[in-house]
C-alpha cells in the first residue's frame, strides 16, 4: 500500500466534492465521530465494522493532510521506536520502563 498515494486521492476527492479542507477542528470532531462509529460497529457486532476502520483512516489521512504531516514517515519512526521500548508488567499492565 502507498500511504502518500492513497492520501492524495482521498485529497482529491475531498476537493472535487467540497468537503472540508480548511478547517482542522472540524475534521478532529469528524474523526472522533469516525471511531464512535467503528466502536459501535465492534460492540454491536455489525457487518460493515472494516467500511467504519476505513473510514477513520481516510479522515486520519485527511487530517495529516490539513497539516502538512507525512503521516508514512511518522508511523515508520513510531513503530521503530516503539520497537526499542522496554515494557514491565505491574499489576496485570504493561508499563513502560525506558527506551
């Protein structure tokens, strides 16, 4: 999957429709409602839960998109620095304990 590509053409799309691209406190709330969404297609069991996981990546897209984050690239840099992280259990948690 090419994460850059994808996201330009969820942009694309956005612009063609007229959907928000300026205003990023509204594409937060529209995210969050975007997971409300997912969750409650997990909970209830429903058919479209993967359309819902979708939908929240296409607004996470956008949003990176808003403001101007290379959304691969930091994802890339997380997973490797989650990958140093050193982790204790304490009381049935996972806590991390350094780097």
């Amino acid at each position: 999957m090419d994460l850059k590509k994808i996201q330009e053409e969820i942009w694309q799309n956005k612009i063609e429709k007229e959907f928000n691209t300026t205003d990023v406190s509204k594409e937060f709330c529209l995210l969050y409602t975007e997971l409300g969404e997912a969750y409650d297609a997990y909970r209830k069991k429903k058919d479209d839960l993967g359309e819902e996981l979708a939908d929240v990546t296409i607004f996470l897209l956008s949003l990176a998109k808003m403001l101007d984050v290379d959304l691969e690239k930091e994802v890339i840099n997380k997973v490797a620095k989650n990958k140093k992280r050193v982790y204790k259990k304490l009381d049935g948690f996972n806590v991390r304990v350094g780097e």
